[in-house]
C-alpha cells in the first residue's frame, strides 16, 4: 500500500516536471499541444512505473495495457477540457487547468488498469 502511494507521488511530481521539460523541446502551440502533452505525460508516467516497479518491492510492472489505459484517459481528459467548456460555461472544471486534468488523467488510467 505504502508502495502504490509512493509510486502515485513520484507519477505525479515526474509527470508534472518531466512532463513541462519535454513540451519544452516540442514545438507545437495553441489547441494542439494539449493533445500531445497527453500522450508524453502518459508515456512519461508509464515509465516512471516501470522504474519504480525495479526499485519498490509492493509494486508490480506495469503492461502494454496500463499504457493504453493511462493514454486513453488522459486523451479523453484532454477533449473535455478543449470542447466542453465553451459549450457548458457553468461548470466547476473551468478553474481546473488543462495540464493537470490531463496529468490526473493519465494517473487515474495508468492505476485503473492496474
């Protein structure tokens, strides 16, 4: 247990940081880059699993699937943040920025896989 929460911790700081590194370097601006950024914080985070899984003992390795679960959610993450709030300006979700939906996205498919 202590293991996953570790792991959680080290996906989300890694994903936050690694991930503003990466975009960094790709050049791709304006509604686009929310889309690519899911895909690298999702690979980003499926790594970072693979690695821990080799370091802390109550953690297992990740498969093909986590990366597709992780990639999926944080795509699906990603078109409600880009579509949905101008269609539905009301909702709470607007003062969520779009970088952190797609981060906890990924989160949320790579440990619902699991």
């Amino acid at each position: 247990m202590l293991g996953r929460l570790v792991l959680l911790l080290l996906q989300i700081a890694g994903g936050y940081i690694l991930g503003k590194i990466a975009m960094g370097y790709i050049p791709i601006r304006g509604d686009l880059s929310i889309f690519v950024y899911a895909v690298v914080v999702s690979v980003i985070i499926f790594l970072i699993g693979i690695v821990a899984s080799q370091i802390i003992k109550d953690v297992g390795m990740p498969h093909s699937g986590t990366l597709s679960s992780s990639l999926v959610l944080a795509l699906i993450f990603a078109l409600i943040w880009t579509f949905l709030p101008p269609i539905v300006p009301d909702l709470p979700w607007n003062k969520v920025p779009a970088q952190w939906a797609v981060l906890i996205g990924a989160v949320l498919g790579y440990f619902a896989k699991r």
